[in-house]
C-alpha cells in the first residue's frame, strides 16, 4: 500500500498519527417513536460498535438525540385565535418531557444489551434542522437516521427528516433502511 505524502512526512519525522483504525468515533443516533428509528439504532450498534476494540483504544462515543416539536400555544378554529392557559401548556410539556424520556430510555436500554455507553440529548424544535446542528455542534463524525420508507407523495408532502440530514449536514449521514416488514407504517 502506497503512502500519502502527509503518512511519509510523518513518518520520517518519526511522529505516530492516528489511523482511521485508532481515531475514536463519535456517532449521533437520532431516535423517535418510530420502529424505524430503532432499528437505525440497532444497525449502528452492530456494525460500528462491534466491541473488538483494543483496550489502550478510546472507545467510540453514541449519543442518542430525541427533538419535540415545539408547543404552539395558540389553536386556529374556524373563528377568532384561541390561546392555551398556562396549565394545558405546563401539561404538554411534562408530557413532551415523559415523552422524550421513553423514548431515549427504550434507546439506552438497546445500548446497555450490546453493552454500549451511550449518552443522551433532548431537544426541542424542527427534527430536520435541530439534528443537524446537533451534529455540527457536537462535532460529530457520523449521524444515523432511519428511514420511515415513505413513498414519493408521502415524502414530498411530509418532508424527509433523512432526505434533509443528507443534504444540510456537515458530516456523512448513513440513512438505515428499514426491513421490508418495517416499511409503510
């Protein structure tokens, strides 16, 4: 194998650089409600984290990321605005909260059985744009998502949380398709 100039400098400088092999990973799982997500997750774990890492090797680093829509506290009827009190709004949260908690719960549970530290993070916001700055801002050097297996109508009417990570992230996206049993919920 032929070596860059960068590997031949470094060696003749007699300076060790951290292979592919050696650098830690660090990895952002985004998980939502959907089996999709999970298995994203799943797929991750088996193909990244495989656990065949030396020990003098720092292990790489999953976090796991759940955005919540944000609360809007006002509802459009037919007739003049309406406006949620303070109640129904403290309300939604804690169960937006309880929600993301499951969730990121049901994610770290997956973790713990392939024996995987994992970290978690909840945000709040539009998923498609909160992911990506997550990646960017935790200097991530992959991001999964699943795909929900959408057809062509559904996407173009939904929008793609994936199809939107793939083209705005700083990083490379690995969209995990799902089993054909999964797909079309």
């Amino acid at each position: 194998m032929e070596q860059t100039p960068a590997e031949t400098s470094a060696a003749a400088e007699g300076v060790e650089r951290p292979t592919s092999a050696q650098k830690k990973m660090k990895v952002l799982v985004a998980v939502d409600e959907s089996d999709g997500s999970f298995y994203a997750l799943r797929w991750a774990l088996d193909h990244l984290f495989t656990g065949s890492q030396p020990q003098a090797q720092e292990p790489n680093t999953i976090t796991l990321v759940n955005v919540q829509p944000v609360f809007q506290p006002f509802i459009y009827p037919a007739g003049p605005v309406v406006y949620a009190t303070p109640a129904v709004i403290d309300s939604v949260k804690k169960a937006q909260e309880q929600n993301a908690a499951n969730i990121l719960g049901r994610g770290l549970r997956i973790c713990k059985e392939k024996k995987v530290k994992a970290e978690t993070l909840i945000l709040e916001g539009d998923p498609k744009d909160r992911i990506c700055q997550a990646a960017e801002q935790l200097q991530v050097d992959l991001v999964v998502v699943g795909s929900r297996g959408l057809g062509t109508i559904k996407r173009a009417l939904l929008g793609s949380v994936s199809n939107y990570c793939a083209h705005h992230a700083h990083c490379p996206i690995l969209i995990v398709k799902p089993p054909p049993k999964l797909s079309h919920e």
